[in-house]
C-alpha cells in the first residue's frame, strides 16, 4: 500500500513540475521525470524502514533483543539466552524489525486468541501465490473460513484412515524403484539420493489421494513440478530481497531466468490441473465414479463453493504442501536413520515383527494393503515420526503481519508490525521439552501418557503443524503418509550415509531442504 501511495505521489508530483514547473522536472518531460520521483522515494522510503525506524521510531525499544549481532534467523538458543517475557525484537534481512513470539500465551493469542488480527505477510504470499493462487493456505478472514470448511471432510480423521492403502502402496513402490535401480550396481557403488525418490513418492501419493488420479505415468507433470522449485542464485537472492523490502509482487515480473522458469513451470501445471478438474467434474456427474469417493477435488466439487480457478488454486495449493514438506521430512528421517544406526536396527526390528511382508500382502488385484490399526500398534513407529516432526520440521519459521492493532501477551502491537512464529525453535526449546531438547530422542514419546505429547505441557511447545484455525489441514495426512514410508524404507534397507563426515547442509528456502537430498549407501535386506 505504502508503494502503491508513493507511486501515486510522484505521478502527482510529476503532473504538478512538468505543466507549471517545467524548469524543475527533468527535461520538461513526464517520461523522464516519474521514474527518478518515484526511484527517489523507494530510496528515502527504504533508508527510513532500514535505518530510521528500527534506530529512532520504533514503539519496541524495549523488548529484548539478541546478544552481539540482532541479525539472524530465530533459534531455540535465543530462548535460552535471551531473557523475555514472550516476545523477543530482531533485526531481519536489510534491518527489518521483526517480533519472535516464545511463550504460549504469546503464541496462544497470535495462533489462537487473535488468529484473525494476523495475516500472511506481503512478502510471503508473493513468494508462494505467485505459484500456487489462493489456496486454503493463504486465504484469509471469511474466505478463509468457507475454504477451510469445505474442505474439512477430506481431511477428517475417519476419511484419512482409509487413506493408508494408498499410502503403503507408494511406499512399497518407492522401495521397489529403489532395489531395481540399485540391484545393477556394485555393493560399495549402491548410493542414491533419496530426494529422487521421496519426492516422486509422495507426489504420486497427493495426487492418488488428493485427486483420485495415478500421477505415476504423468512424467511431464514430475519434470515441471522440479523446474517450480528451482532454488534462485546468489544474484537472483539478492534482487528477490531488495525488491520485497518495498514491493514483493514486483519481482516476479522481472526479466530474470530463475522467474521465467518458475512462471512457465506453474502454468504449465496449473493447465495439467484444469484438465484433471474438468475429468474430476465430468466423471462425477456421469456417474463414472461414486460420489463418495472423497478425495480433495472430489470433496470441493461436490460442495459447490469453488469456481475452476479455485479448485485449481486448491490443487495447486495441495501439491505443494502435501507433497514437498513430506518429501522434506522423509529425506531428514532417511538421515537419521543413517546418523544412528541404533534407531534404524529398533525400527526395522519393530517393522518386521508386526507388519507381513509387503511382497505377501496383496488382494486379488495384486495391491498392498495396511490398515491404520495396524501402524498404531507399533509404538516405536509412531514415536520416530513424531520426534521426526518435532526435530526437523520441513518450515522452520512462518511470517504473519498485524492487520490491525491488537495485543500479544499484553504488549501493544501496532498495525503492520511483523510475528514471526518458529516452529523448530520452539520445538527445541528447552522449557517446553527439557535439556535434551537438542537431541533426538523417540524414547521420549514412549514414556507413559507421552505418546501424544512427547512430555511437553503445552500444545504450543509441537508447532510443526502450527495450531488454531491456521493449522495445517493436511496434519493426519501427513503422519500417516510418513510413518508408510519410513516404515517400509526402514523394513527394505540398510542404511549409511556416502560420506559420514560430511556436515549437513540446507538449502533455504520457505521449506529447509538438506541440500544434498541426502545420499546414502543402500543394502536390500531379504527376509521381508
């Protein structure tokens, strides 16, 4: 908005100088003077937002902020060291004044209490809307509401139980991919990078599931669903954040190769997604497939609140949280599993002593089939997962800016102000989840009546899948898919990682990647 006024402002301003002023525009012409007017007031506007205001005008002086440098990405060690009532004041890229909320009664009244005070930032619905529309994920207010009630019931905890054959089946394939690409190599030479695999996985999955379509023959689709995450280059980055520091939707239409290849990506599938709706609609009021067949397009169909643009909005929005975070997820388990050996010998023994061989356990029509029941009584399973979740949450820090002024944990807070909540520092804080809280630890959702909280008091201490009417919708969906594919990746191989030594490395981004998509050295065990 402040943009939008500047540009106003010097087109004005521009008018005024070159009809009655000529002698001070430049050159007595419009086309000459706006651009340095308005480049003029972009450089006073962001000397005041990086200078000015967080050193002379900001109302919150007074909150704590980190030792030595305020710059930086939150941690869970400035929980630690950082004194605070429930909110801690940093400095963001460019010196942009960010607020971190840690207690629960801060993160209650942001997530919770106040939920609808708070909005995505500008900055991050760019970023992710530029791909994916408006979706349930950055809908906001009413509509909002309507999306996310609509569609409640592809995500209730009954439908996504009879979701787990479709789960199991992908895993199981996935491992088989893995063993025939493996089988040709030499034992030492038998190295992969899970990334490959994990990410065909579980797009096959959220479009078998989401869609009610097999994904696995659409190559064209996986190719161009990699080309939109392209990860941006130094060069790009820099651009990217010196445009969002005033006008984050500008950058993507820039003449740059990394916009021109996300653009033509998303389109690309968002015409592969308006097709499978127009099926999806035609099947279901030909009666080619039973109206209850609920998966997610199916279920938004059938309530007749979306138009096509927002059923694809809807698809596109699902293919990318409901298959890039699992991905992440899985890759991050793959490596533990391969960091401790320990871990990964206690699952495989758990895996294979309650669940059959998948090669046994097929119907008539040579599928594998698991149920929920099942998966629930393997307590080692479901503790990895949520230890999982808790340690590597694939979004480690999520924005939301104040729409209005309001209060989080009794501090005023001004319109505009920008809340970042950080699920992995809150999730290895250790006020919430003891000393250990650095370390991974299954064992402790093991303990009697921690199953469902891992020992922490508060809800607000698991934050990977946020909590009150933001949440993740998708949150069973997400469990149960990670825990069919950590079990049989766990069941199928041994695992090490190529290089043992080598640090762990991430690629930012919206979502924190390992940046090598994590290679290891496989063995295909027999017996299961």
């Amino acid at each position: 908005m402040a943009t939008l006024l500047g540009l106003g402002l010097s087109v004005a301003l521009t008018f005024l100088l070159v009809s009655y002023f000529p002698k001070y525009s430049i050159s007595g012409s419009f086309a000459w003077t706006l651009p340095v007017l308005f480049t003029a007031y972009l450089a006073l506007r962001a000397v005041y937002l990086v200078i000015l205001y967080p050193i002379f005008f900001t109302p919150y002086k007074h909150l704590p902020v980190p030792p030595a440098s305020s710059q930086g990405t939150p941690s869970a060690k400035w929980t630690r060291e950082v004194p605070n009532d429930g909110i801690i004041r940093y400095y963001f890229m460019l010196n942009r004044e960010r607020l971190l909320v840690t207690s629960t009664k801060a993160l209650a009244d942001v997530l919770v209490n106040r939920a609808y005070d708070f909005a995505k930032t500008r900055a991050l619905v760019a970023s992710i809307g530029w791909v994916t529309g408006t979706g349930v994920i950055l809908a906001e207010g009413d509509v909002h509401r309507v999306q996310r009630k609509n569609l409640n019931p592809a995500f209730s905890f009954r439908h996504i139980k009879e979701l787990y054959p479709i789960f199991w089946q992908k895993s199981v394939e996935m491992a088989e991919r893995i063993a025939e690409d493996i089988a040709p190599l030499p034992t030492d030479e038998k190295i992969i990078s899970f990334a490959d695999y994990t990410g065909r996985a579980t797009l096959e999955i959220i479009g078998l599931a989401g869609m009610g379509y097999d994904l696995e023959s659409v190559n064209e689709l996986r190719e161009e669903y990699r080309k939109m995450f392209t990860t941006p280059g130094p060069f790009t980055r820099i651009i990217r954040n010196f445009v969002f520091l005033t006008w984050p939707e500008l950058f993507f239409y820039l003449p740059l190769p990394y916009v021109r290849t996300i653009t033509a990506a998303s389109q690309k599938i968002r015409e592969i997604s308006r097709l499978l709706v127009q099926r999806k609609r035609y099947e279901l009021s030909s009666k080619k497939i039973d109206d209850s067949s609920g998966d997610i397009i199916s279920v938004a169909l059938e309530s007749g609140n979306f138009t096509e643009e927002g059923l694809v909005d809807q698809i596109m929005t699902f293919l990318a949280a409901g298959h890039e975070t699992t991905s992440i997820a899985l890759q991050y388990g793959t490596r533990i599993l391969c960091t401790h050996p320990e871990v990964q010998s206690r699952l495989r023994e758990e895996v294979r002593a309650k669940i059959p061989s998948p090669g046994q356990n097929k119907d008539a029509n040579g599928l594998r089939h698991i149920s929920s029941t099942l998966l629930d009584t393997l307590p080692y399973l479901n503790a990895f997962c949520n230890e999982l979740f808790r340690f590597y949450p694939p979004v480690t820090i999520t924005t939301r800016q104040a729409i209005r002024d309001t209060v989080i944990a009794g501090q005023p807070i001004k319109k505009g102000t920008n809340i970042v909540i950080a699920p992995r520092a809150t999730n290895r804080n250790p006020e919430f989840w003891g000393e250990d809280a650095d370390v991974f630890n299954p064992d402790r959702w093991l303990a009697p009546g921690c199953a469902n909280t891992g020992g922490a008091e508060s809800n607000y201490a698991f934050l990977t899948f946020i909590h009150g009417p933001r949440s993740c919708i998708g949150n069973t969906f997400a469990k149960g898919e990670l825990m069919c594919l950590v079990a049989v990746l766990a069941g199928r191989f041994e695992m090490e990682l190529e290089d043992p030594d080598k640090e762990l490395e991430i690629t930012p981004g919206i979502t924190n990647r390992p940046a090598d998509g994590v290679r290891a050295r496989l063995k295909v065990l027999e017996g299961w």
